[in-house]
C-alpha cells in the first residue's frame, strides 16, 4: 500500500485566502511530501512556481459548485489554468444536466476540457441517485479523464455520512474500470482517510492533510 502523504491532494480553496496562506500550504506540501496542491485558478502560477523542482503536483479546481458555466467557458477556464502551470484540472461536471440526463452534451463538453490536460472529473455525487453516479461515471470514463472524483469540499454528504461516500467510490470504480478513484469532502481526520482508503480511493482531497499527518 502507498505511504498515506501520498493519497493526499492537500486542499485550500478558501475563497478568502491570500498570498502567503497559498505560500503555507504548498510549505505544507512539501514538508510532507503530499501528491498534490489543489487550488483555484487564480493561484495556479503562484503554487507552479513554489512546487517548482518538486514531484507534487499543481491541481487546480474548475468551475465549482456545480459546473453550470457555458461550455465556452469552462474550456476558457481550462486552457488559461494549463498555460498557467496546472498539472491536472479538477473539473465539476454539470450537475444540472446529469441531474436532467444530458449525457450526449455532458460527454461533449468534458472530450474537449480531457483532451488538454490530465483531467479529474467531480460528479458531485451527494447530489445524485445511484444510478446517476453509475451513468456519470461512465460518462467521465468515455470522455477521456484519468478519475473520478465524488464532490469539492462543498459536499451535501455530512462527515457522518463517509460510510455513504464510500458506497459511492465503490460505484464509480465499477462503473469507470481503469480510472483512478478520488474521494473528498469532509475527509478530515486519518480515521476518516483510512475509511476512504479501505473503499479502495487512490487519491483523497482534503484541507485537513497537516493535522492527518501528525495523528499517523
């Protein structure tokens, strides 16, 4: 099994962080050695730049809370975080049109944003029925992305309901054979990475990694 620091995409998409917070936590980054720094768009450059010479990489967050943005736009969104220095993008797919079964404009839009970057797909599973993260999975596997991903930090799903999370990476890595798993949303504790692990997660989002790491 790999060393837990390396499941972990240390998270800080506090929409009130600055400068040096973005600084601290690619600090934190490297002290620990995590998989990746997962931002928004306006830090790609700056967490490119201070992750420079290191393995870790630079994730960037797109078009979150539920991906209703034109498709014009979220290709914008993610050709300008390439050119910036992303490594991967962390894209929310449209909740809107999963939840209305638009699977043909879905697929559409996710091949174009797939094909200029290793892309990491969040299904916003808390929002969906089953057989809605079984078809959004299937979906994110045909456009091209190398994972799933159930939410951003802004989950429905409660911390008490994990369990509930962990049935639905089972469903995506049925439904989505080959693509790497990513769990995150209220995964705050090493308790709870372990959880995430144990329902086979290869990637786990959170903005808890420091406090993680010290409980190991």
């Amino acid at each position: 099994m790999m060393k837990i620091n390396q499941y972990i995409d240390h998270t800080n998409i506090r929409k009130e962080s600055k400068k040096e917070d973005i600084i601290k936590t690619c600090n934190e980054a490297k002290q620990y050695n995590f998989r990746g720094v997962c931002i928004r768009p306006q830090w790609v450059k700056l967490v490119s730049k201070e992750l420079k010479g290191t393995e870790i990489k630079t994730v960037v967050l797109l078009d979150d809370p539920i991906g209703d943005s034109p498709s014009e736009i979220r290709l914008k969104m993610a050709k300008k975080a390439v050119l910036d220095g992303a490594n991967e993008l962390d894209i929310v797919i449209n909740i809107p049109d999963v939840i209305h079964e638009k699977w043909a404009k879905i697929e559409k839009d996710l091949k174009k944003i797939c094909k200029l970057q290793n892309t990491k797909v969040i299904i916003g599973s808390g929002f969906l029925t089953d057989d809605g993260i079984a078809k959004a999975s299937q979906i994110v596997k045909k456009a091209g992305a190398i994972c799933v991903k159930t939410a951003t930090e802004k989950d429905p799903l409660e911390h008490r309901e994990l369990k509930e999370k962990g049935h639905h990476l089972e469903i995506m890595r049925k439904n989505a054979p080959g693509l790497l798993i990513k769990a995150s949303g209220n995964i705050k504790t090493l308790k709870d990475l372990k959880l995430m692990i144990k329902f086979k997660a290869d990637i786990v989002g959170s903005s808890s990694g420091v406090s993680i790491m010290k409980n190991k």
